[in-house]
C-alpha cells in the first residue's frame, strides 16, 4: 500500500516515515542507555530506596538483567531502522549494538564511581543478539 508521502508499508515495517521514526527513537534509546551508563550505580540503588551495601549479588543480577535488556531493546530498534528482511540487517544490528555497548564501557573507565567491564561488553553482545534475533523472528513469524 502507498500513502500520499511514497511510504510503503510491508507486513513487519513501514518505510519512509516510519522506518525514520524508529530510527530516531534507536538514536534516542542509544543516548540515554549511555547517559545511564555514567551515572553512580550507588546513586541509582539509593535513588530506589535499595541499600547500596545490601546489594551484592542481586544487585549485580540486576544490572546484567538491565545491560541484557537496554542491548536487546536497541538491537530491536535498529532491526526495524533497518528494515528486518534478511540476515544482514540482524548481522550489521548486532555488529553496531555490540559497537556500542563497547563504546560504552570505554566511557566509563575515566568516570570514578565506574568502571569498565569487558563482562559487561559481553552481556551488552548478548542482549544485542537476543534483541535482534526476536525482533527477526517475529517479522518472519509476521509473514507467515
């Protein structure tokens, strides 16, 4: 189907507008996952009322949950910018969300109340992967 504005749209994702929206909204999503990257931890855990000694394990638990899911939403965005049609648009999603998960920590290592983690790269690669997988699946599920 073609709008007024030469957009088509396909079972999975528009193009034209749409597709630009979505990639404004991956810009965005990227910019405050690496807003969030500079900020204390301790900072946050207070600002939720947790205490920043009690957390330990649990807290490490959820800061991996937070990297796999901040990774696995940008890898989405960025396989729909891209248009999901196809394994090179999941491939270069993952390339540019590892990328940038890998920026991220080299942000940190200057930051005082960070530091940077190549345990934490890797998880950014796997939320990335998870992300770009299933946005793929479900647009392949979408055209059946």
């Amino acid at each position: 189907m073609t709008g007024d504005d030469g957009a088509q749209e396909s079972g999975d994702a528009a193009t034209g507008p749409a597709r630009r929206r979505v990639r404004r909204a991956a810009v965005g999503w990227t910019l405050a996952v690496v807003a969030a990257s500079l900020v204390d931890p301790a900072a946050i855990l207070e600002l939720l009322g947790a205490s920043t000694t009690a957390a330990g394990a649990g807290g490490a638990a959820a800061f991996a949950v937070a990297h796999l899911v901040a990774y696995g939403v940008l890898a989405w965005l960025l396989v729909d910018g891209l248009g999901p049609d196809g394994s090179n648009a999941v491939l270069v999603t993952v390339a540019v969300a590892t990328a940038a998960g890998v920026g991220v920590e080299l942000l940190q290592a200057p930051v005082a109340a960070r530091t940077a983690s190549v345990n934490d790269a890797l998880v950014n690669a796997v939320g990335a992967a998870l992300g770009a997988g299933s946005r793929a699946a479900v647009g392949r599920l979408r055209r059946r």
